[in-house]
C-alpha cells in the first residue's frame, strides 16, 4: 500500500516562502500523475497544483504564478515551492493523485501565513 508523508510546512509571514515536501513509498512518481491540495479550517480539500508523467503542470488560478510544483522521480519525492505567501494560503497541505483515484491521505503539513 502507498504510504504518502508530506513535510515542509510551518509559520511565514505573508510574502514569504516555504518549499513542501512528498516522500512516498514505491516508485509513484514514474507512473502517476500526482498533485497537492489543501484543506482550510471549514472548507473542503481542494486540489491546487498537479503534474503528470510527463511532467507537465497545472495549477489552481489562485496560486499560478506563485506556487511551483516538481518531482524528483528517482528519489520518489514531490516538491511544492510557495512563493508570495497570503493569509488565505493557510491550510493543511497534502499531497495525492488527482481525483478520481487516489492513494490513501497522509497526514498533511501545516502551512500558516500570518505576521
């Protein structure tokens, strides 16, 4: 079974930058599509970047141009690197296949954006 473990996160202050992190067990990465999403307080987890086998990219409208996903493939990881940071980036981040078929979630890294 995949077992998907996302770190990086923590506390920045809005305009900052933070890069997360996807360890996964198995070789996912060369055979998936995968993505991030996140979950806010009293919202539904949404998906807000993904990249394919191929490697291309596609992102939420509001975190293109800020945020950038990528893979290392050989070393079974995923990367999310935030840039300009806002309060309403604050959430739980994750890191899974696009829907419909998905892995079973991680714990997730906490992301606050808040000076």
């Amino acid at each position: 079974q995949v077992q998907l473990v996302e770190s990086g996160g923590g506390l920045v202050q809005p305009g900052g930058s933070l890069r997360l992190s996807c360890a996964a067990s198995g070789s996912i990465f060369r055979r998936y599509a995968m993505g991030w999403y996140r979950q806010a307080p009293g919202r539904e987890r949404e998906l807000v970047a993904s990249i394919n086998t191929g490697d291309s990219t596609n992102y939420a409208d509001y975190v293109k141009g800020r945020f950038t996903i990528s893979r290392d493939s050989a070393k079974n990881t995923m990367f999310l690197q935030m840039n300009s940071l806002k309060p309403e980036d604050t959430a739980v981040y994750y890191c899974n296949r696009p829907p419909p078929i998905i892995f079973p979630w991680g714990q997730g890294t906490q992301v606050t954006v808040s000076s």
